[in-house]
C-alpha cells in the first residue's frame, strides 16, 4: 500500500500527530528496546519493530483500518477520473465492463451482472459459447441502468510463470477497443484481475494504472469511474490513481 499522505520521521519523540500524518520514533538512547523502533499513529503508541521498514509495513496496516473506518468517504474525483465504493451492476453510466464468467461458474461480478441483467442478459450469456483471453463482446445491458455491458476475459494468476501479467495488459486493451467501437464517453468499469481471476493486489492495479493514464492522456472519455466493493482497494486506488499519476 502507498499512503496518499507525506510521512515525517523524528527522533525520541512520542508523538502527537493529525490522522493522516505518520510518526514513529527510535527509542535507541533510552535503551529500552537496543536498536528497535517504537512507532505512532494518531498519537497512540502501536508496538515495536526491528526496523524502519518493519515500523512502517504496521503503521500502514494501522492507517489502512482507520480510512475503512470512515463511513462518509465513498467517492472522489479528479477531471474525467472517479472512484467510487459500489457494484459495477448499479452503475448509471452509458457502459459498464463486465469479467466474462461463464468459462468461471458465473461468479463474482459477473454473476451480479446476469442476475441484475435478467433474462436478456442471460440469453446473450447461453449464446456466446466462451470469449477467449484478452478479448471482449458487447451486450445490450437487459434490465440494467447502464446501456451497454462489455464483456472481457481476464486471466487467472498462476503464480506469475505464464504471462499473466502481460495477458491482463492484452484484456484492458480489449476495453479500449469496445470503447472505441461504441462511441461513448462514459464507463464504469472494476479492478480487472482481482477477485476471483487472484491477482495480486498490487499487480492487477499497476496494470488499471496504465490503462487509466492512457485513456486519460487520450482524452477518450468524459467520466471514467472505477469501481470497487472494498474500502481498502478504494484508498490504494486514489493512492495510486490521483496521487502518483499527478
């Protein structure tokens, strides 16, 4: 995780600071703890770590917990980019992005689509016999709010030995082109890779990274949102989106 916030280090200092600011300090001259690091969040006194890199994996731990803690912050936006907690089914927008399920047990995401989609939904499902890796298929959207769904084929990790990175590339690719061929200037889509397909974190969201700054810098669409179930993804991705890429 990258906090999306600066971090001040001081030294023998047991720290008061702001939410969103992290301090921890070396606890060395007291002789206490040797060579340990004590470490703070929001003024409170967390534990001990061997290391600096240790006192800051927990610290981000804790930081993580207190943003999920936040009921009110759900949504953010910068110019055409918006992330938002939800389910890509609800979404407003003139196309949603849809993980292809059927070659998967239709579950996940793609299982909420269908349900939500209802009977025309399901019937393109039962015509389309399976969209191979890296490609997509548009729907109409049956009883859905959006007008169009497409449907991409994402990879399953194994471990990273199988160009599964480079595969999930070629499948946000596809996006592209069905954006393309609808004409449309605004899409919803989710974090592509994770959840059922078991990319790791970090991985599928320096892929949707790419492919935001390129339909960004492109300037192919009005709004593009980002949509995710979790609190904790939702920070790592205005960390990672509206942060580094500024």
């Amino acid at each position: 995780m990258i906090l999306p916030w600066t971090v001040s280090c001081e030294r023998n200092t047991c720290s008061c600071c702001q939410i969103g600011e992290l301090v921890y300090a070396e606890t060395r001259p007291y002789g206490e703890f040797g060579e340990k690091r004590t470490f703070w969040v929001n003024g409170r006194r967390l534990g001990v770590a061997n290391n600096d890199d240790q006192a800051m994996e927990f610290c981000e731990k804790e930081i993580r917990s207190l943003l999920c803690s936040f009921p009110g912050i759900e949504f953010v936006k910068k110019g055409p980019l918006e992330i938002k907690v939800g389910n890509i089914e609800k979404e407003e927008v003139e196309a949603i992005f849809c993980p292809w399920g059927k070659d998967t047990g239709l579950a996940g995401v793609s299982s909420c689509v269908i349900r939500d989609g209802g009977p025309e939904m399901l019937g393109f499902m039962r015509r389309i016999d399976t969209i191979k890796v890296g490609q997509a298929r548009i729907s109409t959207s049956g009883n859905l709010p959006c007008k169009f769904v497409i449907h991409v084929a994402c990879p399953q990790w194994r471990g990273g030995a199988d160009n599964e990175v480079y595969q999930l590339e070629e499948a946000y690719s596809a996006c592209i082109s069905g954006l393309k061929d609808l004409v449309i200037k605004e899409a919803a889509l989710p974090c592509l890779g994770m959840g059922g397909n078991a990319f790791p974190e970090e991985k599928a969201l320096l892929v949707l990274a790419g492919f935001v700054k390129y339909v960004l810098d492109s300037r192919m669409m009005r709004r593009l949102r980002i949509i995710t179930p979790s609190k904790a993804v939702f920070w790592d991705l205005r960390s990672i989106l509206m942060e580094e890429m500024t």
